[in-house]
C-alpha cells in the first residue's frame, strides 16, 4: 500500500470522527436544544449556609466539658411564603411538629415577615415526611444545626458561661458572625469566641423555581470547619469537689452558724506558681444547656433575682474583713510601721491589747473592738494569729499619725493596690469587678459625684478622710470591696515570692486533631520584692492563724490529719441590712506548707462569722488537695 | 543557525531558498483558535472569580500570556530545520523521562501528581511528553519498509511507549496514556503496518483495557468514568455530573447562541472546569450550533491542513511527525469535545488552544510549529492524497 493510501484512510478516519461530532452536536443543541434551554430555565441555584460545629472546651485533663453535636431542625424561611399559603403552612408544620397552631402563629408573628428562624428539632420520620411533601411545606427547610451540649450538666457552668442567638450588638462588635448562628455570650464561650466559632460551609444545589430538588444531581458542599478547641486549666474532679463544698457548706451553715442566712457565695482555687486557675465555683448556679434553645424570660427572671448569672468569684465584691489584715501586715513590715502601743518589743513593736483602743490624738472618739477582753501581749505575728483589731488600728495610726495629708497616709492602700486590688486582675472572663480601696481622693470624687455614699457628717462641715477611715481600711471593713478571686492573688503573692498574677482559666487552644493554635499563658502583673522579714515570716504565721492555740482558723481544721500543712486568714466583715449588723465569711488558705502551691479563697455572702462560715468550706478543699477523706461539715 | 547534532542534515540554507511560502489556513486557523480561546476562558471565568474578590481578568491575563509565548514557539519551531529533531529524539525521549519521574517528588493537586512546580509557575511535563513520544516514534519507524512491516520494529516501538506510558498511568493520567496509543497506532499504519498487523494491535489493546478493567488496576474514579460512559444512553440519570451539566448548558445554546456574556449557566459557573476541560460548553451555550460548528471547523481546517504537510514532506521522518501530530489533535479533539456532550468518558484532556493552561497551549503550539518546519521545507510537488 502507498504512504498516498494510508494517509488516505487516516484522512476518512478524522472525516468519520469529525461528523460524528457535528451529528451530536446537532443532535445536542438543535434537535433537543430546546428540551436543555427548558432545563435551563427552570434551573436554580440554592446556596444554604452549613453552620460550623463549635469547638469543644476540655478540662485540663482532656475531658470534655462542652461540645457540639448535629441535629436536625425545622427552619422556616418567611420570605419564601406566599401570604395566601401561610394559613396552611401553618396547619401542616402544627400538624407534624405537635404543636398548637396558635403558638405556632405567634412564633411567626415574633418573628417577623421575611425572617428566618430555627423552629426546632425534628426526627427521620418527620424529615422524610417533609422532604416527600414539599409542595406543603413551602419555604420550609430541614437543616442540620449545631446545637451544644454540656456532658457535665451544670459543672463550671459560670466559667463556662453560655451560648445566645447572634443579636444586633454581637454583629456590630463582629461582622462576620452568621445571623441565625449562635455566640459565646459569657465566660470562657463569650471570652473565646472567635476560637471556637470554626468556619462555616456551604451547599450548593440545583432547584426547580418551586424550590423543588432536582434528583440525580448531587448537591455541591463546601465543608464547614470545626472550631478550635479551648482546653482549660480547670481539673474537672477538683471542681466537682469545690461546688460540692461550697453548695453544701452554703446549706449547712444557714442551718448551723450563728447569725447566718447564707444563699450565696464564690470559692476559687488557684496554683501560686503559675496564676491558673484550678477551679472556680459561684453559687446558685444555673444550667449552661438552658440558653441553648432560649430560655423563657420568667425562667431567667427568677434565675437573674437569686445572682445565679453572676459569677460571684469575679464579680460579687464584698468587704474582705480582717483577710485584709495580711495586706496591713505586709505594709507594717516593709514600710516599717509597727504598733506604737505601751510596751516595745521585737520585732518592731508589740502592745498590750486590753481590748481597748486608746487614741488621743485621733479626729474622733476611742473606739472599742468587737471582743471584750484584750488579746494580752501581742506583735505583728501572733496580732495576725488571733485577728487582733487593737493592733492592726494601731499600725493605721502610726500611719496616720506620721503622714497625715502626705502620700504617706496611703501606705496601705497603695500595697493593697500593688497586690492587685482595686482594679480587675484581667483574668481571662468577662464582665470582671475592680473591688475598692478608698483613700481621700475616693471620698472627694464622692463628694463631687455620688455625695450619697458619703455619711451626712462628712459632706459639711466635718473632716472628709479621717484617721478612722484609714483604720477601717486597715482591717478590710467600710468601703474596702474586693473579689475573692482579687484574695487569691494578694495572697498567691505574698507566699510565691512576689508574683501577682493575672490569672487564665484557659491553657491553650488546640485544632480538633489536637495540634497547638495558643498557647495561653498567665501574665505577671506585677512583681514585688519582698524584704527578708516578711518572706520568711508570713507562712508561718498564716499557719499559726490555723493552728495556734488562739488561731481563728483552728476549730474549722481540727478534723484534718495533717492542719499544720495549711496555713490561711479567716475574715468576717459586717454590712448593715436596714441597719442591722450581717457578717460575711471569708477565709483565704495556703498550703502545702512546705511548698506553697495553692491559694483557695471561699466567701461566703452573710454568712456568719468566717471562722465558721467559710473556713470548713476551705478545710474539705484542702482535704481534697492533700489527698486526705473529705470530712463531713 | 548551529544546533548540537551528530550528523548534519543536508543544508538548511540550500532547501531555505527555495521554501514553500507559509501555510496560511493552517496559521490562522490556530491563531483564531488561540485568540477565541482566550475570549472563552474570560467569560467563563470572569464571574467566578469577582465573586471570589479576585481580579477578573486574571486569567484572561495568563491565558493571553501563555498564548504570546505559544505564538513565539510556534514561530521559532517552524523557523528550525525539523531534521534535527531525528537525531535529538533519543536526548528529547530521556530528558521527558526524566521529567516524567521528577513529578512523583511533588505534591498532588485534585489527587494527581501531573505537576513540576517551578517558582512562579507550574509545567505538566506530560504535555510535552505527548510531542517527545511523537518525535521518537517517527524517528524509529522513518527506517522501516514502507509496505508491510516487519513485528521486529513494532516490538521496539512498542517497547519505547511503554515507559512513558506507564509513568503517566502512575500519575494517574489515563487520558494522556490513551492519547499515546492512539497516536501509535495511526503512526504505525501510516509506516506500514499491515491491516493484520493493525488489528493484532488493536485487539491486543482492548483485551488490554478489559484486563486491566477486570483486575481493579484502575483507581476507583478511572474506573467509574470509562463505566459511566459505557453505560450511557441506557440511563441518563447515572451520568457523570459534569456530563449532565455540560449537556444541558451546550443544548441550551441551541442553533445561534445567547450571545457573548449572556450564558446564564457559563456566567454562573455551572459546568465545574468550564474554563479548562469543559471550554467547549462556553462556546456551546454563548454560540450555539453556529458557533460550534465553526470552531470544529477550525480543528477540520487544521487537521486536514496536517494531513497535507505529511503527504508532501520531503522525508519519511517529516510525513509521520506530521500525521502523528494530526493524530494528536484528534483524538484531543474528539475526546475532548465529545466529553462535553456525553458520548466520550471524562478524561481531563484539554481542547487543543482553548482550554486554559500554559503547558497545553505550549506543547501543542511547539508541535504545529514542528509540522509548519516540514511544510515549509518540502520538496515533493503536492499530490492528491488518495481517498480510498
């Protein structure tokens, strides 16, 4: 054969496929052209936003304490229904969902023409059901929604905080949140928001203009991405045990300390060598589930009036009462302030307490301590031991007395403030209070703007920062206002070497397979140098306060097998509540003693006296931590 | 004009002088391919990429860039004396090699390791592969008898097909691999090859196909697409997505078209890869049946325009270079548009000049370029190829 004929058969090989892409394309575009041009036409494009799964949160150890599953729910779209047909949309969805069509109209009319709104979850049947009978179900949809569940129920509930609807002010704050998702509306979930949102997807598919799918045709889906995890410094059993303490020591002493009518209070524990937060408790508390699917107004009415929103351990400011003392101590020691009572003794100063204050030289009248008979020979330690007054008022006098009118007369307040008082300690939760500290620049913003909170005889004509106010700031009463978790720190600070923490409840943030994203490390706010004298010294006497003979913390930690581990300060402050006298309870523990490692702060809000209305609170949360049984109250 | 060779050809300069002038249809046929292609990657790409607050001209932009530099390849290639090529196609078969394995130390895009990622830009040596294995096969077969062949050079044939073949099906690119057989096949009957020998080839290679259909050697997509196909016309409905879409964009074009930019579906990238593999579907539903018509008559303009080179080329070598490239361009073609409209498999072969990609567009402009070279140094007077 001759290379002319090959390439001629070659050349009837490219003719034959050639026509027999014309005859198709003929076939395609004009013989069924307007058969496709119909299918055209009629074709939609749906993109239906798939909302992100939001991250989990894990305790310390890695447990989960919130994450997110699927489910499926019923969303009505309101702009895609014709009036005419709302009557029976409605009957049908009333029909299927059991639900009383009346309330259902209402849910319509709340929420507006044109809005989109989650009704709520359905199971397969009624899926099927609605994905068969579509044409009833007009601008009806099934979506898979995220929702939260929290495994542990209410556990850590006020550190967690809770999810709500995206509202107009969250879409101002952030734009890039999807109208009908959902946001982190307090705690770690508010706090860590944009961590845990993820990033939504989305499905692309082919309609009919009824809204109809077009079978066959395989939706394009853009997936969504988890968020991030949030993993906290929070221990899950030492939480457990905290609430539990605190829950129960709140019911107890209402029922058995003196002049008690406990219903409220905060507990935190705190690691001193690193400013985490182990666990943090508030009580009432209330259900972190509860906002995930609305909560009614009247449910969060009544949840509202008992503070079971408020997360008491960052936000209930209360008089710290004689826990205060330790901060005048540490003022007497490193400013070298001591009592100036009769007799001098080392260190510094001690005074023969008779219970009586004798002060001559003060603006006002001698004033009498709560105790009837004196404390005997004491100085700066053993006074802190038993919570002697007479020696702390002392300390505020020879404050006064030497800087009266000078930048000096604010010794105590200034090392409250530098141990991280009077203002937040930017912990890592929302919504934190800054606690008080008064001096005489407070009380003459008072006088300008809130005159109110000043006494009548203050206003006009009397003196307005008087020595007595320094000595009620001296031992933690009158205006002085502080959180406990504002306590923990102080404390942390004054045995972990000077180390003011700002402290986390949150470690790190993890992808979903567990690969670093942040890591969330405490912050040093500030660093104190202690001197010698009150390093060495202020463990030892904090243990004392618990197991001295007089120690006021004695009696609550009898029943532990080893009290001489933990050494704390208890405080009683007193409110007047239509001008009767209600004390609250504080007590601030340290321990292990010979490596101080935990600060626990528990307040309990009227309370009783601290001793007893706080402090066995702190003694079962020792236990726990020191691995003893857990005594009964 | 030196190039390193073994064994000088007989004076470019002496055959030079008395040059053929240029193939006209064939230059503008491409070029007008080129051009419009580069129309129909900008209106399919330019909403899709606004929307993505991209700028939507970008590949508009590449494309036009990519075409620039085909049009200097083609210019340059068809300025060289094509015989070079005979005693460089043992280097041009090594280096592809080498290129072909250097891909599997990449990273995979969509699941397929085709790309060598350079800094700035990205080739698919496979492209060029087609055009090296085209080279290396009329180089072998150029000694052959004209009339009868003998299995002997079959079997080398055969043997340098095999590697690049093989490399490619790792890839796993099974459309570049069954462009090879095709363009064997039609080389080797253009050489020689006795109808016999020819259907020996053939039946071996479909038994081939069954074979490695029945023993799972095809991953599990490849597989899915040759059955989809196989099966199609009985069920519309198990189509492949793509096919569907396309079909349904292309029809709707119907005889004129919607006019530019007004393709409802092209505009909203309906048709996924509708400015690469599914080009066609653009052309289809702006342009309707007119549109499209023309442009397979471009290919036909083109391929017949090959036919001719090879008929008149001055050497053995010259004739099969330029029958393989016809054969190149055919079977993309076919494939390619035939995919669109549902009687061809989806296999990820470009449209020769309209799909957009640089490497594409480069080695196909390189081969016509090769192709212009031997018509542009014939020496035969044209004579009528003979239509059996």
């Amino acid at each position: 054969m001759k290379t002319e004929l090959r390439l001629g058969w070659i050349s009837l090989a490219f003719v034959m496929l050639l026509l027999t892409l014309l005859t198709r394309l003929w076939f395609v575009q004009v013989a069924e052209g307007p058969i496709h041009m119909a299918a055209s036409e009629d074709l939609r494009l749906n993109e239906q936003v798939i909302l992100a799964t939001r991250g989990e949160i894990m305790d310390t150890n890695g447990r989960v304490i919130a994450s997110s599953i699927s489910v499926a729910a019923i969303v009505v779209d309101r702009g895609l229904i014709p009036d005419e047909e709302k009557a029976s949309v409605i009957q049908e969805l009333s029909g299927l969902l059991e639900i009383d069509p009346n309330d259902l109209a209402a849910r319509f009319a709340e929420a507006g023409p044109g809005a989109r709104f989650v009704l709520g979850e359905v199971d397969d049947g009624q899926v099927r059901f609605i994905l068969t009978h579509l044409q009833r179900f007009t601008g009806v949809e099934v979506e898979f929604v995220p929702t939260r569940v929290y495994p542990e129920g209410d556990l850590m509930a006020h550190v967690l905080g809770y999810i709500g609807r995206v509202s107009p002010e969250d879409l101002e704050r952030d734009p890039d949140l999807l109208r009908h998702g959902s946001v982190g509306k307090a705690g770690v979930e508010s706090q860590y928001d944009s961590y845990l949102q993820g990033t939504p997807g989305s499905l692309l598919y082919q309609v009919r203009p009824s809204g109809a799918l077009i079978s066959g045709i395989e939706p394009l889906e853009i997936d969504s991405k988890q968020g991030n995890t949030v993993v906290l410094t929070i221990d899950t059993r030492l939480q457990v045990q905290t609430e539990q303490s605190l829950r129960e020591g709140i019911v107890w002493g209402a029922a058995n300390v003196e002049n008690s009518r406990a219903e409220r209070g905060a507990a935190v524990v705190m690691n001193v060598k690193t400013g985490e937060i182990l666990s943090m408790a508030s009580y009432p508390t209330f259900e972190p589930d509860a906002f995930v699917l609305g909560i009614s107004t009247a449910e969060y009415q009544e949840l509202s009036e008992t503070f079971a929103f408020n997360n008491l351990a960052i936000q209930g400011q209360f008089a710290p009462g004689s826990t205060f003392k330790a901060i005048t101590y540490a003022t007497a020691v490193e400013e070298g302030i001591y009592a100036t009572g009769a007799s001098s003794q080392t260190p510094g100063g001690s005074l023969d307490c008779d219970g009586l204050l004798r002060a001559n030289d003060l603006d006002e009248s001698s004033t009498k301590t709560f105790r009837d008979h004196g404390h005997g020979i004491v100085d700066l330690h053993t006074a802190l031991g038993v919570s002697c007054n007479i020696y702390f008022w002392d300390v505020a006098l020879g404050i006064w007395n030497a800087g009266k009118g000078t930048p000096a007369e604010n010794f105590i307040q200034d090392w409250a403030r530098s141990l991280g008082l009077d203002a937040p300690t930017g912990i890592d939760l929302s919504f934190e209070a800054s606690g008080q500290i008064p001096d005489r620049e407070l009380f003459e913003e008072w006088v300008v703007d809130a005159p109110y909170r000043l006494h009548e005889s203050r206003i006009d004509p009397g003196p307005l920062w008087v020595g007595g106010d320094l000595m009620n700031v001296a031992i933690g009463q009158g205006e002085v206002l502080a959180t406990p978790l504002q306590m923990a720190v102080a404390y942390s600070a004054m045995i972990n070497g000077g180390t003011v923490w700002e402290p986390r409840v949150v470690d790190r943030i993890e992808t979903t397979s567990g690969e670093l994203v942040t890591d969330i490390a405490p912050v040093v706010a500030n660093k104190i140098d202690w001197s010698e004298d009150f390093d060495s010294f202020i463990m030892d006497d904090l243990i004392r306060t618990v197991n001295g003979s007089e120690g006021t913390g004695r009696k609550a930690f009898s029943l532990m097998s080893n009290p001489w581990q933990v050494g704390g300060k208890t405080g009683t402050s007193t409110k007047f509540i239509d001008g009767e006298p209600v004390d609250t309870a504080w007590f601030v523990g340290v321990a292990p003693a010979n490596d101080p490692t935990w600060v626990v702060t528990v307040v309990v809000d009227e309370g009783g006296n601290g001793g007893a209305g706080a402090a066995p609170i702190v003694r079962q949360i020792f236990q726990y931590l020191l691995g003893e049984q857990v005594d009964p109250f | 004009m030196t190039i390193l060779s073994p064994q000088a050809p007989r004076s470019d300069n002496e055959l030079w002088s008395k040059r053929s002038p240029p193939d006209v249809v064939l230059l503008v046929s491409v070029f007008a391919l080129m051009a419009f292609g580069i129309l129909m990657v900008y209106s399919a790409s330019r909403d899709a990429l606004a929307l993505a607050g991209l700028d939507e001209g970008m590949l508009l932009t590449r494309q036009a860039i990519f075409a620039g530099i085909g049009v200097v390849a083609l210019i340059g290639m068809s300025l060289m004396d094509y015989r070079y090529l005979q005693h460089l196609s043992m280097i041009i078969y090594g280096s592809t090699l080498f290129f072909l394995a250097l891909v599997f130390t990449q990273s995979s895009r969509n699941g397929a390791k085709r790309w060598l990622f350079l800094p700035g830009f990205s080739l698919q040596p496979s492209e060029f592969a087609k055009v090296a294995v085209i080279l290396v096969l009329a180089a072998l077969l150029a000694p052959a008898r004209e009339d009868g062949m003998r299995w002997k050079v079959v079997g080398v044939c055969l043997g340098f097909l095999a590697a690049p073949s093989a490399l490619i099906f790792l890839q796993p690119d099974l459309g570049t691999a069954l462009v090879f057989g095709f363009v064997a096949i039609v080389m080797f009957f253009a050489a020689g090859t006795t109808f016999r020998q020819l259907f020996v080839l053939v039946g071996t290679a479909i038994i081939g196909m069954a074979l490695i259909l029945n023993l799972g050697l095809l991953a599990d997509y490849q597989e899915q697409r040759l059955r989809s196909v196989l099966s199609l016309g009985a069920d519309a409905r198990d189509a492949d997505y793509n096919q569907l879409h396309s079909l349904t964009t292309i029809g709707s074009g119907q005889l004129l078209g919607k006019g530019l930019f007004q393709g409802a579906l092209t505009q909203r990238a309906f048709v996924p890869e509708q400015e690469t593999d599914f080009i066609f579907t653009a052309v289809g539903e702006q342009f309707g049946f007119a549109g499209a018509a023309t442009v397979l008559a471009a290919y036909a303009a083109i391929l017949f325009r090959l036919v001719r080179i090879s008929a008149t080329s001055q050497d053995r070598f010259g004739m099969l270079v330029a029958i393989g490239v016809a054969a190149l361009f055919a079977f993309h073609m076919f494939v390619n548009i035939g995919m669109t409209m549902a009687i061809m498999p989806v296999t990820g072969l470009p449209l020769p000049f309209m799909s957009a990609g640089g490497s594409s567009l480069l080695a196909m402009s390189m081969a016509i370029g090769i192709s212009h070279s031997i018509w542009l140094r014939r020496t035969k007077k044209l004579t009528k190829v003979r239509v059996p």
